[in-house]
C-alpha cells in the first residue's frame, strides 16, 4: 500500500489551477499579534485540494489532498488525506518504514526546531481508513489524524530566502474532504510558535446589581484547560445584536475590555463602574448584551483564543425607576449582600446553590432589607413566595 506520492508536474498545474479561486478566498482576515502572523480563514474553506500560502505573499507553500475510494462490492471504503511541502518548506511528521505521517499537534503546543520536519515532493499521510459499506468508525488506518473528525494542528516550516518560520495550519480531515480553519506563522526567523491555548468555556454574563454602569455585570468563566501559555484573559460585554459578528479578529484589535490574571482556577470578575461594552459605549437600561473572553498568549510566540459567547443578559431597570415586580418586590445582590426591596410580606425566601443545596431560609419579610450571606463566590436561586404567588431568581453573590 502506497501512502507517499510524488507531487507530479501535471497535478501540480491542475491545483495551480484550483489555488487560484480556493487560495483568494483563504487569504481572509489576518491579524498580527506581534511576530505571530495569523489568519483566519472565515468561513471555512472544504474541498478535496487546498492550497496554502501561509505568509500570504502570493506563493503557494504547502497543498492539502483528500479522496476516497470504494470496493467493487461496496463493502469496503477507504478515505484518505494528505498534505505535501512545496518547493523546500516541510511538515512536522514522524517516520515509519519509509512512509511519512504528519503529527496532529494539540492546543498550547511548541513548533520549534525540535520538532521533525520532512521537506520534500511526496505526499504525507494525514489519514488512510478503512470503514465497513456502512460503519462510521474506522476498522483500520494509518496517519495521526482519523478521517471523520479528527481536528487537530499540522506543524509547517516555511523557507523564506533561506531564514527558517515556524508556523500550523488547524485542519479537520473529513470524508474525503480537508477543512481548512486557520493558520499562522511567526514572522521571526528561527522563532517558534505556539498553538492556541484553549478557550475558555462556560461563559456566563449577569447583572448583580441595578446601577446600570459597570458594577451591574458580572462575568464568569472556566479557566482554559492550560493556562502556562496564557498572560491574561480580557472580558469583552458586547451588544447582543453584534455578538454574532464578534469574533477573534475583533477582539485582538478592541481596547474595551477588563483584564483578569490567570489564577490557577475559574474567573469570575465585576466590570468597574468605568467599563464600556465592546462598542465603547456606556451600559443601557434593559440592554441585552452577550459576554466574550479572549485568552492572551505570549505576543512574541502565541495566538489568542477566542470563547464561545455567554447566553444574553439583560440589565435591568434599577429600583425606583421601575416599579416592582407583579408579585410586589424587586431583588438584586451586592457583593455578598442580597438587596430586597418590598410592598407586601415575603411569606418565605429560600436561597440555594446550584447544585440544589440550601444555604439560608427566612419568613415574614417585610419592607427594604439587606441580608447578608457569607457563600463561596457564586450564582444562586432564590425562590420568592407572597400572598400573590412565587417565583425564582438567579444571582450572583461575591
């Protein structure tokens, strides 16, 4: 079984050829965070044969082939991808009897002269399975990557007029089809790279308290799974009708942000009463917004990280320039205070974590009160009970 190939003048021509519509469209937006050139093909370009012109000067430096093929009976497919160094660039990959199968490198990852390289015509086996006429799992295969899902890093070495660049491409090899995602290169000769640490996840955006400036908003997150790569995290409120359009580029370029250190565990902060949202303007009452965090890598080996955007929050009317809810009050929290304000007797109120624990009971609530709590920082759920009816409210207490 063959799993190298020789780049042939012929084909060579024919994904010239191919370059030249797929290629354009890959440029996309770029961003440069330092030495670490980036970019970030959006959307996503799929095909069977891709063309990579990783510092984007107009000559293409490495090509991205996948096919499939079937046996006569159907019984048996076969679906492959590989990449191939062009002119004297190479791949990060290991050898086994003679055949050569690029790494698929993980998050917060070091490219670097360590690494093996190979540079040369043949193409380099990303994956080669084998499935059933009807199987989703491969029952055999070659290569670091598995076709069907497997997205992960490819290592590359650029030469440019003989200086050494270190720079990845993120791909995912599909059912005879490569997606391309993104790619970046440190424009520092003989500099390594670092792949993207992981985003954070499990970003929550609320309002604590009903000031409506920055003390209103609190955002929480998970911290990334690595954090060794990560010199800060920058939480970003953006409006919900622009939150579908935020991505990394926009990040890496905005100021409005409030900057929170790693700390070894999750991160939760309360915007400053001087904070803006993404837009630079001032919090609005009942705007809804949508929380972000970017985690900031090393600016001369690394490429920030970009969350997945919180659920949308709104801010609140605070008390007295609304009128209290229909059951007759109006709740929020301070710090590790709750805030409740009352036209009518609170016949119960129940506070429990989210995991469902019970951490303070009170009957016959009358009139304004601030209840203190002495919690681990957190959201909590209060269940309300009047005369009029019951209801819940998540807050976060710090």
């Amino acid at each position: 079984m063959t799993k190298n190939s020789t780049l042939s003048e012929a084909l060579k021509k024919r994904l010239k050829a191919y370059s030249l519509t797929a290629g354009a469209v890959a440029a996309g937006a770029t961003a440069v965070n330092a030495q670490v050139d980036y970019t970030d093909v959006n959307p996503d370009i799929t095909s069977d044969t891709l063309y990579l012109d990783l510092n984007n000067d107009g000559t293409d430096d490495f090509v991205f082939l996948a096919n499939s093929f079937s046996t006569s009976s159907g019984a048996i497919n076969v679906y492959r991808g590989f990449v191939a160094a062009l002119d004297s660039n190479a791949v990060a990959a290991q050898s086994s009897s003679s055949y050569f199968y690029p790494y698929a490198i993980q998050n917060d990852e070091a490219i670097n002269a360590n690494k093996a390289f190979v540079s040369c015509s043949y193409f380099q086996t990303l994956a080669w399975n084998t499935f059933t006429g009807t199987g989703t799992t491969p029952i055999g295969y070659y290569g670091n990557f598995v076709a069907g899902g497997t997205e992960a890093y490819v290592g590359l070495r650029l030469d440019l007029n003989g200086a050494t660049h270190y720079g990845w491409a993120r791909i995912q090899v599909d059912l005879g089809t490569i997606t391309l995602k993104d790619y970046a290169y440190n424009s520092t000769a003989a500099t390594e790279i670092i792949t993207p640490s992981k985003a954070v996840i499990n970003v929550v955006g609320s309002d604590v308290a009903d000031n409506l400036d920055g003390t209103d908003v609190n955002v929480s997150f998970d911290m990334a799974a690595d954090e060794s790569n990560i010199d800060e995290y920058r939480v970003f409120v953006v409006k919900e009708a622009n939150a579908g359009g935020f991505d990394i580029i926009n990040a890496n370029g905005n100021t409005n942000f409030t900057a929170v250190a790693p700390s070894g565990s999750n991160g939760v902060v309360t915007l400053p009463s001087t904070a803006v949202d993404a837009d630079g303007d001032a919090f609005t009452i009942d705007g809804t917004y949508v929380a972000f965090v970017l985690s900031v890598t090393p600016v001369n080996c690394g490429v920030n990280a970009l969350s997945e955007g919180s659920p949308v929050f709104t801010l609140n009317n605070p008390t007295g320039q609304n009128e209290l809810n229909t059951l007759g009050y109006d709740l929020y929290s301070n710090g590790q205070s709750i805030i409740l304000n009352s036209n009518v007797n609170i016949e119960s109120m129940i506070v429990t974590g989210i995991d469902g624990k019970v951490v303070k009971t009170l009957s016959n609530i009358q009139g304004n009160q601030t209840i203190d709590m002495d919690v681990a920082s957190g959201f909590y759920i209060v269940n309300i009970s009047t005369a009029k009816g019951s209801s819940s409210e998540k807050i976060f207490l710090n």
